[in-house]
C-alpha cells in the first residue's frame, strides 16, 4: 500500500509546523548565522536521513541551510517526509537553529507556444536539461542537476506579437559557450547577435522567443 499523502495532510500532521509544501516538496530553512554550524547540522540531517535511507535534498549557505523533503517513488509527499521532517525539526531544536518560513519557494519558467514541441528542443539545447517526465502535460524540461528552474511550455491559441513572451539571461562556463551556441542553432534556434560575444551571444528559438547565453568575459 502506498504511503502517499496530500500537502494538506502533510500540514495537518504533528510536529511539521517548520515545514512548508512548496510545489510538491516540504521545504524548512534553518538559521544557522554560520557555515560551521551549518555543516554541523548538515551531518546530523545525513545521520537522520541514513538511518530512514530516505533522503532529503539539502542546500547550505553561510547563515542559512534550507533542506526539501518528498519521495520520487510516489510522486509527491508521503509520511516518510512527516517522518522525516518532524526529526529534523527537532535535531535542528536542539542545536539551537530556528526555522524561517519567509522566502521558500520554487520558480518555474513558462513559455507560451504555438508549437510546443518544435520550440522545446532549443530549450533543452541552450539549458542543457532533460526531458520532464512524460506525463508532463506542459512537454516540460528539468534541471539534471537539480538546480534551474523547470521549464514548461503553456499552448496558446494563436500568436502574440504585440509583446515579448520570455527572455532568459543564462550564464555558463566560458569553455562551454560555443558548444551550447552550436547545440541550440541546431536545434532549431537562431542566432541574432553576437557583436558582443564572449560576454553574450543572443539567441532565439523557432518562434523569436530570446535566451542570452552568458560568460564572464571581454566584462572589463
């Protein structure tokens, strides 16, 4: 039987008021006003998550380390997370890190299209992500790494071009440009400008919808 639960029964559960449910993840961040202390809580997170082998995805900064829980097996929350995230909560207590609910969040980038798939693959070329699942009704792409933003593409009904429908600005290594250019043209892209390259070089997909590839060079 599977464990699954709803968002609301997730929030309904005891001891998770740390945690908020953010586009199908419980997420918490904890002040830890220190990279030191940060990693100490890290170790005893990885000890909690070892002991369930039920694994949280967890990200440390200076003075903060925020920590997103769910379970790929069934698509969204289940009560290993309550499990999970109600021990964290209380290791997190006892080390003296309060929790901060101000600013969680998840960004997903939508991109209206006509043709969805002949826009995707310049998506996936200029990003270097994967396919979304395939039951993605928006043709998604995610993040291998786990980092970016999911992008999804919204059909519309007939065209717009009264107005810019999205532009991203997307940095990468300086030894990587060239290359993701050379993907993204060919998978159906164009290029519209390079008189600024290395530092950018401006590129559209089928449809005139604009990404920047970025270096940090010829900056100066």
């Amino acid at each position: 039987m599977s464990d699954a639960i709803t968002a609301r029964q997730f929030h309904d559960s005891d001891g998770v008021e740390d945690w908020r449910v953010v586009l199908g993840t419980a997420q918490a961040r904890f002040r830890t006003d220190s990279f030191t202390a940060g990693v100490e809580l890290i170790d005893a997170i990885g000890e909690l998550a070892e002991g369930m082998n039920h694994h949280p995805d967890v990200d440390l900064r200076y003075a903060t380390v925020t920590v997103r829980v769910s379970s790929h097996d069934v698509g969204g929350l289940s009560r290993r997370d309550v499990t999970l995230a109600r021990r964290i909560s209380l290791v997190a207590k006892e080390l003296e890190h309060p929790a901060e609910t101000d600013g969680l969040l998840e960004v997903e980038i939508a991109i209206d299209a006509l043709d969805r798939p002949a826009v995707r693959p310049f998506w996936r070329a200029v990003l270097g992500y994967v396919e979304a699942p395939a039951e993605d009704e928006g043709l998604g792409l995610t993040d291998p790494a786990g980092y970016g933003p999911p992008v999804w593409f919204q059909q519309m009904d007939a065209p717009r071009p009264q107005r810019n429908r999205i532009h991203l600005d997307v940095s990468v290594p300086h030894d990587q440009a060239e290359a993701r250019v050379t993907a993204a043209i060919a998978a159906g892209g164009h290029l519209v400008s390079d008189s600024r390259a290395p530092a950018f070089w401006v590129l559209a997909d089928v449809e005139g919808n604009e990404a920047c590839l970025c270096t940090w060079q010829a900056r100066d």
